[in-house]
C-alpha cells in the first residue's frame, strides 16, 4: 500500500499505537505541541538525512535507515556527556512511497530509541520530492556537560575505536564492491554505533577536558575542538586506530580516510596525561578501544599531522562540508 492510500494522519494514529506511554511525558502525540516537564540542563541537537546526499535506499534497508537516524542525533549527545532522552521526529518522502517501508523504518528508529530509553514525542509529516528525515533529540547531562572549549595546552588528544571505515564503506558502495572484506566498512557508513558506555564513563569520573564526535571527518573536527579552546595540535599519523579492512584494503600509510572521512561517529576528546590510566580502565572495562593520536599545543603552533619521520602530512582535503568543493 502507497502512503496516498492511507493517508497522513490515519498513519500517525497507528503510529501513536506502537508508541509505549511514557511518565516522564506530560502530553505527548496528538496535540500541537508535546509537554515534559523537565528540570536542569537541557542538551538540544537536531540532524537530517536527506536521500541521495546521506543515502540511497540500494545501499540500505529502511530499518537500518531508521536506526541511523536515531544514532547520529544521539551521537552528539553524548559527545557533550549528555544522555538521550526524548526524540521528534520530521519526514518527508513522496506519495507513492510504501506504508510497509514507513513501517520498517519506525521498527529500526522505534529500536534504537528504546534501547537508551528514548521516548519519540512528536514530529511532523509532508509530502516531499524525496525521502528526508530530521530528527530533534534532547537529553540530560547527569555529570555535567562537556564543550569542544576545555582543551588545554599539553593534553593528549584521544578517538574512541577506529577511523575512516565509514568514508571507505562509502567509496566501496560507489564501487559496487560486494565481496567480504568490504562489508565491515560498509557496514560501518549503514549502521552506526554511537560509543554510549565509554562516553558514560569517561563523563561519570570526569576524565575529559573537550570533546565531539567525529561526523565530518577527524581533522575537520578537530579544527572546531582547537578554534573553540584557542589551542593547537599535533597529530601522529602512525597512531591513527583502523580496521584490519581499512589496512589490507587501503595498504599502509594510507592515512587520507582516516584523517578526513566523515560518518564514524567515534569520540575525539582531549584529557591531561594524569588521566591515561584511568582511561586504560575504561576502555577495558567497556570493551572499546580508545587511542592516544596527539598532543594540544600552543594556538601560535598552529595544528598539524606529522607522518612517521616526523614531517608534516598534507591530506588532500580538511573533511567534509556540504556547501564547499573539496
């Protein structure tokens, strides 16, 4: 069945079916507007996925597309030391698309936000040339929140996993490639995983100076971390964490992807050196690697990537950015 068949608001009621009460909710869909009643800080981020500039539907299920959805607006929650709590959700998709495709892509986000206690709240539906979506996510940060402005000279800058397989999921889709070695990248730039339980960690024992996710890439992102803390950087290339696919696919000292690909969603923070032990245990415990790639230095120093002789590294683009050519 077509969404002109059912029509709007017939599928938002059965939506509001499938969506669990909540006590923290006052007043959630139906009305103009949700209500909470809410106490503290609150963390607001909001994203979109529009098709054909974040994805095609041949590259992913709508299940998957719906878990994504929830996953990059979560991501920036947590980078703040935040915790996700309530969700609106906006889409916008032409009229013949399937109810059935609606469906599964409320089983992937209806999932995702479960798992972290999420209540969807609300939103809003259009007709549209596309399918876009754009999620509205707030949260809480019980340990306080943490900036891209706390970086302070002689910290060591960290990432959270590995880097680049999202940007080099991307390059084999574009490519067609469908053998094994190429589906952990891909896999990686369909579905990913926010770092929940090592950003929970760090946050409750407060081991961190700055940090953010890494959406448009590690060095673009690292640029907003150093022009927000007025510092610099110094990054060892030969540190960078990547997969055993990015290696064996891409060979040694291929350090563009990992430096400038967007999507990973891994942790970039900074934390004086004290901190290393503490977040050696952290990452053992939670199960997730967490890498030590550089130092903060003085802004006069400037920021820059020093390959395996110690000399300076120029990728061949910063990171990702809509509106500029590479």
């Amino acid at each position: 069945m077509q969404i002109r068949d059912l029509g709007e608001f017939p599928f938002i009621r059965r939506l509001r079916g499938r969506v669990a009460a909540d006590p923290r909710v006052a007043l959630g869909m139906g009305d103009d507007c949700a209500a909470l009643s809410l106490s503290g800080t609150t963390l607001l981020t909001t994203d979109a996925l529009v098709e054909n500039v974040h994805f095609r539907r041949e590259w992913t299920s709508f299940v998957s597309l719906g878990a994504k959805a929830f996953a990059v607006n979560a991501s920036d929650i947590i980078a703040m030391g935040g915790e996700p709590t309530f969700a609106l959700l906006s889409l916008s998709m032409p009229q013949d698309d399937r109810v059935e495709d609606l469906d599964a892509f409320f089983d992937g986000f209806l999932a995702a936000a479960g798992e972290r206690q999420v209540a969807l709240i609300g939103g809003n539906m259009s007709a549209g040339p596309c399918l876009t979506v754009s999620v509205t996510l707030l949260g809480h940060a019980p340990h306080g929140i943490v900036t891209r402005s706390g970086a302070r000279v002689g910290d060591d800058v960290y990432v959270t996993g590995s880097l680049g397989d999202a940007a080099l999921g991307l390059r084999l889709f574009q490519e067609g490639r469908d053998d094994a070695i190429a589906q952990g990248p891909k896999d990686r730039f369909v579905c990913p995983q926010p770092r929940f339980e090592v950003a929970r960690a760090m946050t409750a024992q407060r081991l961190v100076s700055a940090m953010l996710d890494v959406s448009d890439g590690l060095l673009q992102d690292l640029g907003h971390l150093c022009e927000e803390s007025r510092v610099g950087a110094r990054i060892e290339a030969s540190r960078l964490p990547v997969s055993d696919a990015y290696r064996s696919l891409l060979g040694p000292g291929a350090w563009d992807l990992a430096l400038t690909g967007g999507e990973d969603y891994e942790l970039l923070f900074c934390a004086p050196p004290a901190r290393r032990a503490a977040l050696r245990a952290v990452a053992e415990t939670c199960g997730c690697a967490v890498t030590r790639i550089g130092t903060i230095v003085p802004e006069r120093d400037g920021s820059r990537v020093l390959d395996t002789a110690g000399e300076p590294y120029l990728p061949t683009q910063v990171g990702h950015d809509h509106f500029r050519r590479a």
